[in-house]
C-alpha cells in the first residue's frame, strides 16, 4: 500500500509527531511505501521529499514589521493554496491508496484533503487534539478551565477572545476564533476528509458529539510503543520524573503542591514552557527539592525514565493519550496520572499506576506515598498491560483493517 502522510512538522516535536514517525517506521517495515509531505519548518529532519514541501510561515510571532509575512501565515491557516497546489502534485505523481493528516491545523488547512479528495484519494486524519473545536486546541479558556460543551464551534460567541484563551492574549484568541469560524462556515475538513481516527475513546465521543462526525466514520485506535529493545528498569534513583509542556494545562502547581506534603522525595522536570519561571521560583520560595531539566530529546527522556522512582502526570486538561506513558510503562515504571481525558484509558488506577482527579493536591500527595510504598509491582504490572494492549503488531492488524475498510 502506497500512503501519502501530511503533518505540518517534519521532526520528533511531541506527542503527534512521535506517532506520526513510529507509524511511519512501522508500515516501511511491513513493506509499504510512506512518501511524507509538511511544511520546510527550519527545525525539520531531512527527507527526500523535502523539495516538495510547501513553505513555513510563522504564526506564533505576529510581527508588525513583516505584513507580507503576517498576511499569508494568517491566510495559509483558513486555506493554505501553495500546500494544496502541492498536494495535488504528489497525488498526480504517485497516486497513493489513502492521503492521511495528522497535525494539520495553523499552517496546512484543510487545502491538503481537499486536493487528495479531488484526485480520488480517499482521506483520513488522526485527531490528535482538539483544533477543529477550539481555538487554543486544548478545550480549556483563558481562565484555566475546561470547556465542557466547545460552544466557540457551534455558536457564534466571543468567549475564548473575552477570555483571552489563546496565549492570554486578546489578538491571538481573535484570530484562533477567526479560524474555528471559517472552518464552521466552509466546513472543510468534514467536506474534505472520509474518516476520521481516535486514539482514545474519550476524543471520539467528544467529536461525535460536537463536531458532527457520523459514528461509523470515526475509528478507534490507540497508540502503541514499540518496546522490543526495552527491558524492566532495576534502576531507582529516588526521583519523580515529568516529562512535558511547562504550562498551566499540565497542573505543575498541583505537583508542587503535593511534593510539599511529600518533602523526602526529588522531582526532576524535563520540557520547556512559559511557566519556568514562575516555576523555579516557587520552588525556591518554597525550599523544593525540584531539578528542572529544560528540553530533553526523546533518548535523554528514556534515559530519565529508566532510573526514576515513576512518572506523574498531573494534566488538568483533555490529554488525548499521552505518549509518555507507554514510554514509563515500557522500562516498568508506575504512573500517576489526573483521572481526565484519554490518560485514565492507559493507567489502571491501583493496578499500573493510580489516578486522582484533577486539581487535587490531597488526592495527588496521597498517591504518591502510595506509588513510591509498591512502585516496583505496579511497574511490572504495567508492562504487562503494555505487551498486552498496546503493542506493534495488535496496532498494525488494527490500522491495516482501517486502511482497507477506507479503501472499499
């Protein structure tokens, strides 16, 4: 089978990206062909197709001396041409069986299906977020609150720029609410796209209730981690790992909080984000026994995870289903994580890991004691549950059986 996959980044970036390269190595080495197409983004790894992809303006850095720039990363996020003039050209070129998106949103636009769709491509995009629905991605406001009904789609209100829910910024959010209502007005990515793919159960049923996606046209497949060359850590260096995002999202207060009422147990931080300063400094006034670690690449996150006591993951958002999780699991570690989104679909509280609910500094220091008291137990269980449930091959039976079902 012949794949054409779009994702704005061409590079291990995150979570999406991580996917998209496993994926990627994974149908090559079941024999299918994967010709990639994104944006020339400077931080790209290289590719023999990077001649043909379509250019990178920037977004998160409106600059008032560039308009020309400005002008066209604000057009390319309604409709970007040049990435469906190029599209189209790969699929006249090799005629791939599925055209696949995955992180399309900001800078591809639903350009990319519609020339798929036009050429006679069936289409399908990974959801790995909520961008179609909320303007920030997140579905949380600028207050740090979560949107439970993702009303910016379905009515004209002015909310999430009220609210300041992008970047806590009032220009930002206007034009992250610009692009939710173009996308409802033109309805591009229903029109353009066949099928769509879940990884956790939660974001389908969110979809289906407030995007309008039939049931039928939404699969569900979670990811999957290849731990072929990854054994049982007996290493235990007397530390809580995270791993992620320094942001107000991912309920770092929280964790601090507890470690508080936990004061003999070390936390080492890897990942960047506005909130490191803020961070260090509470950790300062506050006498924390926290190592913040700054960006780490995917090989030092392994290594990191191999000599912790477990991982915490104190999101206080709709996490899709975390990657880091089945990293932790894969060298058997715990995992504690907030009882939200996709994350209580991968940890079994009590068996693998534990959860508590979101914002619980009590119901989070709690768990903590109990993860450190039968962390080696709960690490073994949970690579079990890995090799189990969220393996190469049960993954690659899952998505072939989509792919063939999308071809019919």
């Amino acid at each position: 089978m012949k794949l054409l996959f779009a994702s704005k980044y061409y590079y291990r970036r995150a979570g999406l990206e991580s996917y998209y390269f496993n994926a990627k190595d994974m149908l090559e080495q079941n024999g299918h062909e994967v010709i990639p197409f994104s944006t020339n983004y400077s931080g790209n790894i290289p590719s023999d197709f990077q001649e043909s992809f379509t250019s990178y303006y920037e977004l998160s850095h409106i600059n008032p001396k560039r308009l020309t720039h400005n002008f066209i990363a604000l057009k390319n996020m309604l409709y970007n041409k040049e990435a469906y003039l190029k599209v189209d050209k790969l699929c006249q070129e090799y005629r791939p069986d599925i055209f696949q998106g995955f992180g399309v949103t900001k800078h591809l636009s639903y350009s990319v299906f519609k020339a798929a769709k036009e050429s006679g491509i069936p289409t399908v995009m990974r959801l790995s977020d909520y961008a179609l629905l909320c303007p920030n991605s997140t579905g949380l406001d600028g207050e740090g609150e979560i949107c439970k009904d993702f009303d910016c789609y379905s009515k004209f209100n002015f909310r999430s720029i009220r609210k300041s829910c992008v970047k806590k910024n009032k220009l930002a959010s206007a034009i992250g609410f610009a692009e939710i209502k173009a996308n409802r007005l033109f309805d591009g990515y229903r029109k353009y796209i066949d099928y769509f793919i879940a990884p956790s159960k939660f974001i389908r049923q969110i979809f289906i209730e407030h995007f309008g996606i039939e049931e039928d046209k939404i699969f569900y497949l979670p990811v999957f981690f290849d731990f072929s060359n990854y054994s049982i850590s007996d290493m235990d260096d007397n530390y809580i790992f995270y791993a992620g995002r320094l942001d107000h999202e991912k309920g770092l207060f929280t964790l601090l909080n507890a470690l508080k009422r936990t004061p003999n147990l070390k936390l080492k931080m890897a990942g960047k984000g506005p909130l490191e300063k803020e961070l260090r400094q509470y950790c300062v006034d506050n006498k924390l026994q926290v190592e913040f670690l700054g960006f780490q690449d995917f090989n030092n996150v392994q290594k990191l995870l191999s000599s912790c006591s477990f991982l915490v993951l104190p999101s206080e958002w709709y996490e899709n289903s975390p990657n880091i999780i089945l990293e932790a699991m894969a060298h058997g570690k715990a995992v504690i994580g907030s009882n939200i989104g996709g994350i209580p679909e991968e940890v079994i509280d009590g068996e693998t890991g534990y959860l508590f609910e979101p914002k619980d500094v009590n119901g989070l220091a709690e768990k903590i004691n109990l993860a450190n008291e039968n962390k080696k137990q709960l690490g073994i269980n949970g690579r079990k549950y890995l090799e189990d449930c969220f393996n190469k091959e049960k993954h690659y039976d899952m998505l072939m059986h989509i792919y063939k079902k999308i071809v019919r």
